[in-house]
C-alpha cells in the first residue's frame, strides 16, 4: 500500500475540471491540489517561463508534500514542460493532458471541429505534432478565447461578459458547419453549460479529464507491481495549496465543486 498522495497542479482552477474527475474514479487515493494562481494565466507565457515554473512546483509536490505521481492538469503547462519534467525527474511517474483532437476527429459528422484552447498550447510543438498524427481530412478551427480564462478565474461562469466572448468565438465556428468542440484548456469545462446554450445541443463537446483520470489509474495499476502505489482504504483526502490568495481560493473551490 502506498498512501503517498497524487499531486495535481494548473495555473489556477482549471485543474478541478481534472481533480474532480480523478477523485470520482480513485476514491481511495489521496490528493494535493496546487493552483500556482501567482502565475495565472500561463497561456501567454513562454515556454521557458513555464518550465521554469513546472519545475518549482512539482520539486515543491515531491519534496514538500511527498507525491508519488504528478498530474500535470493543465494542456499549455503540458505542452510546454512535460518533456522538460520527465527528464528533470526521471523515474516519477507523470501524466500530462493535451486537446482531445484524436476523440474530435472520431466525433466529427461534419470534418469540422473547433479547438478551445490557449495560445501558449497553440505555439507548441507538442500540439503540432498531435496535429500531424489526427488532423487526417479534418478541418480544425482554432480559437484561443483571450481572456475567458481570467474571467473564469473571477467566477464568471454565466454572466453577460462571458456570453459575450464565447459567442463571438463560437458563432464563426458554427456558421462554417463545425459540430464538435474540443475543451483543450483545464478552465473551458466550467463554462460547458454556457458553450453548450450557445453552440447549440447538437454540438458536441470533448473534455479529455475523464481520461486523463483513466490514464492515472492505469498508470498506478501498471506501477502497482513494482512499487505498491496504490493507497489502501480508507483514504480519500483532498489538500487544496495556492500560490495566490487561500481564502479566495477556498471560494473559489467552493463555487466550482459544490459539495455533492
Ligand atoms: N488551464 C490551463 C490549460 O489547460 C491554462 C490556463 C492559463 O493559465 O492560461 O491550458
């Protein structure tokens, strides 16, 4: 048994669209939740600033708080440092998370799917080379949302602000026939209902978090046999870490995972 906990890390609240999803699949797992809200947002920051600063964090997850496996909740973080992590840290176990355009490719009627995400995952070499093995006879609409990650920050879930912004990315990819949407940034999820109102119910929507959680408990299945990783019940704490403000943060968790 190994009640060592999963650290989980984005810029701000993106990644509880992951944690939630993961604590709903490893009930028995214990996890560290950190939101480096000191840096939010990532998405226009270079890649060297954004290792620079996946690299503290996750020294911070492993030493400080004791981590067996480090669950980078956060595409551009992704795109930008994982490699750079796993050969900083090699043997700990990480899972990363990019746009979901395999899925979208498989979902699409139309050829057309539009990707929600930010510029910093646009840019990368990463989601370039995702591109070049999915893209096969499907057009990608792209769209980097500048600024809904900040109002997502300020709990601005629905207000007329944020209708505004998606409706001005949304109805471009609509007119042109696109019939699926791929969440590729941890915040997007929160504001689903509202992309879902505006896009209309026949579009579909692809959120990757539920298997990046499958993905996880492969990975501690697989790493079962060698080092025990998996916790024994009972368990199931939930640690909440920001490098921001913590009472704002305590609201903000409260507003975006009610208890259920
Ligand atoms: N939640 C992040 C992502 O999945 C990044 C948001 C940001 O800080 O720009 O890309």
């Amino acid at each position: 048994m190994n009640n060592r906990p999963i650290g989980v890390f984005d810029s701000g609240v993106g990644g509880l669209s992951v944690l939630r999803e993961l604590v709903k699949l490893l009930p028995q797992e214990n996890f560290v939740y950190l939101a480096d809200q000191a840096n939010v947002p990532y998405g226009g920051k270079s890649a060297e600033t954004i290792q620079q600063l996946s690299h503290q964090i996750t020294h911070y997850l492993l030493t400080q708080q004791h981590c067996k496996l480090i669950v980078v909740a956060c595409n551009t973080a992704t795109a930008a440092a994982l490699n750079y992590l796993r050969q900083t840290y090699v043997g700990i176990p990480f899972v990363g998370m990019e746009p979901a355009i395999k899925p979208g490719a498989q979902a699409t009627r139309t050829g057309k799917i539009g990707v929600l995400a930010t510029s910093g995952t646009f840019r990368s070499q990463r989601y370039a080379d995702l591109m070049a093995r999915h893209i096969d006879g499907v057009e990608l609409f792209e769209d980097s949302c500048l600024g809904l990650v900040e109002l997502i920050e300020n709990g601005n879930l629905s207000t007329p602000q944020t209708a505004a912004l998606l409706r001005s990315v949304l109805t471009p990819m609509i007119d042109v026939g696109v019939d699926t949407l791929v969440l590729g940034c941890t915040h997007y999820p929160f504001v689903a209902p509202l992309i879902q109102r505006i896009a209309g119910e026949d579009v579909t929507l692809i959120d990757p978090a539920p298997a990046v959680a499958r993905q996880v408990a492969r990975r501690l299945a697989e790493l079962t046999g060698h080092f025990g990783v998996v916790a024994g019940k009972p368990c199931g704490k939930v640690k909440m870490i920001t490098t921001g403000d913590p009472a704002r943060f305590n609201a903000q968790v409260d507003l975006l995972l009610p208890p259920t």
